[in-house]
C-alpha cells in the first residue's frame, strides 16, 4: 500500500516541477529569435540577446553576435561567466535574483543594468537555465522599452520555448500594473543616480 502511495506523490511532484509551457503555432515573430538553441540563446532585440548559462564552446557565437556585456542573474555559483570569458574584452556584471523572492526593485535593477552597458553594444542577460529568471528579466524589458502589453510579455516568457518551469507562480504573478508602474518608479530612481 505505500509503495502506490509514493509511486503516486512522486508523479505528482514530477508532474509540478516538470515544464509544462507550450509553443504556439506558428510562433510570433516579435517573440526572441532562436541563435543557438544549444546555449537557449535568443535574440530579443538589436541589443538584447538571452541565454542559459555559457559554456567554453558558446565563446564563437557570442563573438559572432558582437556581445559587448553579459549580465548574470545566479545567485549561486557566479563565477562560471569569468572562466568561460577569462580572456576576452566583454563586460561581466553580477546581478543576482532569487527565483523565488524577485521584487519590483530587483527587476528595475536588472534593467537599468542592461540600458547603461547597452550605450556599450550589445547585452546578453542569463541565468542558469535561461528561463525563469531570465525570462521575467525579459519580460519587464518587453514592458518597459518595448510598451508590450502584460498579456503579451507573459505569454513570451511562458510560451516562448525557452524552458520556463511553472512551479514559479510568484513570478507569474509579478504581471500586473501596480508592479509594473513600481518597477518603472525603481528604474526612474536608479537613472537619477546616474
């Protein structure tokens, strides 16, 4: 009798943690555009690439797409970025997130981080998969220097192929007009700082 039981709290458990996102069909084309599925690299725009974590063989194609900086959002083990970039010219900025605690005030710091190395070239935003983290980083971008709609922007972000995990209900539930307007206050502030 137990052994079911477990059987049943495990498939449960793996059917929660599992990525439950879907690719619409067709995709839309304002959606990021695939460079590298093997890194999750995506383009977002002339100045926004995303990606997972890199490794050594990502160095050419981040060349390739004339990256400038790269902004990492582990919280852990954020050293990966220096051994894989040791000896290159790009920019390497820590700004750690917390999947499970992201704030308003940490999505604008985010931000700001990527519209001042942008005046630089081009931005690579990463976490370690590449989804999550990224993904509400991305999605705020979208809002806040695109004017995409919360609708829109979420629906990248959990949709987009770029392996969204949809345990993370806090983040999803960051996409409203309050935090919106509280994440364009935060970024406001932060310019001041300038």
């Amino acid at each position: 009798m137990k052994l079911p039981i477990l059987l049943m709290l495990i498939s449960l458990n793996l059917a929660a943690c599992a990525n439950t996102q879907t690719t619409l069909s067709p995709r839309p084309n304002t959606w990021a555009q695939s460079v590298n599925r093997d890194a999750n690299l995506y383009r977002v725009d002339e100045k926004l690439y995303r990606s997972e974590q890199l490794i050594d063989a990502d160095r050419d194609v981040i060349q390739a797409n004339q990256i400038r900086s790269i902004i990492n959002l582990r919280y852990f083990d954020r050293d990966d970025d220096a051994k894989v970039f040791a000896n290159s010219s790009i920019k390497l900025i820590n700004q750690p997130l917390l999947a499970w605690n992201v704030s308003a005030k940490d999505l604008a710091a985010a931000l700001h981080q990527i519209e001042q190395h942008q005046k630089d070239g081009a931005v690579l935003v990463h976490c370690y998969h590449g989804a999550d983290r990224t993904g509400i980083v991305v999605a705020f971008y979208r809002m806040v220097f695109q004017n995409w709609s919360l609708t829109d922007a979420k629906a990248e972000m959990m949709n987009g192929g770029f392996g969204y995990h949809s345990i993370w209900k806090n983040l999803e539930h960051l996409f409203t007009e309050s935090t919106l307007n509280e994440v364009k206050m935060e970024l406001t502030k932060l310019r001041q700082t300038d």
